[in-house]
C-alpha cells in the first residue's frame, strides 16, 4: 500500500541472531522479516539518489545499532548488506549511539555503552565488506543529551 508514495525508506536492521531479537525485543522470526522488508524497499525505490547539493531525493538508508558485547551479530548484518547490495544500491548507517537505559539493567550485556575496541572491529570489519556507501558515528553520539523524554512534548 505504500509503494509510490514513500520517497526514502530508513528502516533499521538491529539483528541478525533471532535470539538477541527475541531475548531483546520480543521478535521472533526477525531477521526474516527484515530482510524481507528491506528487500521490499528498495524493490520499490531502487538505487538511492542525491540531488545536486547531495542530499538524498529516494532510495534506502539501512541503520544498525551496535550493541554492547554483540559484535558477532553487526558482522553478520554486514555481511548481508554486502551481499545483497551493490555499490550505489542502498546507504549503510553504523550507528555507535547505544545508551543504556530503560529496562537495560535487566541484561547485564546490556548495561554499559560500546567500547572503542568494539567499535574498531566493526568499523574495521566494515571498510573490509565492500559496502562503499553510507555513514558512521563518533563516539559522542553515545549520550543520553540524544534520547528524547518520549512524553510528549516538542512534536
């Protein structure tokens, strides 16, 4: 029902163990699903494009979260970007940002933010992939200055 009618599609790939996802998030069968809809976006966009200032007029902006202690799991959604994706097809977005909060004491993995030894390996592990096109983040993003009081206000 949305085809023709979004111009760029920011979906997130967070994992690629289903049992990170379901211990996490309550999903079952998510990395299926995912692929599946990313595969649906960009079915529907195709290859990204930028204006002439470089900013973004259509396309797919796949973001992924690293999360402490997980590095296994940002390997392999690489390695799927990789392969599904050619140069010039989709943007990648490795995000740093991880905050614990919420309910995250409740996953002692969860409880910290990444180190840059993590961060090194994946950004590493990245620039290896052929993935060509896309962002990452410093490690000033990690700050709760970026989460929102989700209550409401300022929308």
């Amino acid at each position: 029902r949305l085809e023709g009618k979004i111009q760029i599609y920011l979906p997130d790939l967070k994992y690629s163990d289903d049992t990170l996802a379901l211990r996490y998030s309550h999903a079952p069968d998510y990395f299926e699903a995912a692929k599946a809809g990313i595969l649906e976006m960009y079915r529907q966009r195709g290859p990204y494009s930028l204006n002439e200032d470089g900013l973004m007029n259509s396309g797919v902006i796949i973001r992924h979260l690293l999360l402490p202690n997980h590095v296994e799991n940002t390997f392999r959604v690489i390695d799927w970007v990789a392969e599904q994706f050619r140069p010039g097809e989709v943007l990648f977005s490795l995000m740093r940002q991880y905050v614990p909060c919420g309910n995250a004491n409740d996953f002692p993995e969860l409880s910290r933010k990444v180190t840059d030894e993590e961060y090194d390996r994946v950004e590493k592990y990245l620039f290896d992939s052929g993935i060509e096109d896309g962002f990452v983040q410093e490690e000033e993003s990690a700050s709760s200055d970026f989460i929102p009081d989700f209550n409401g206000t300022g929308v």
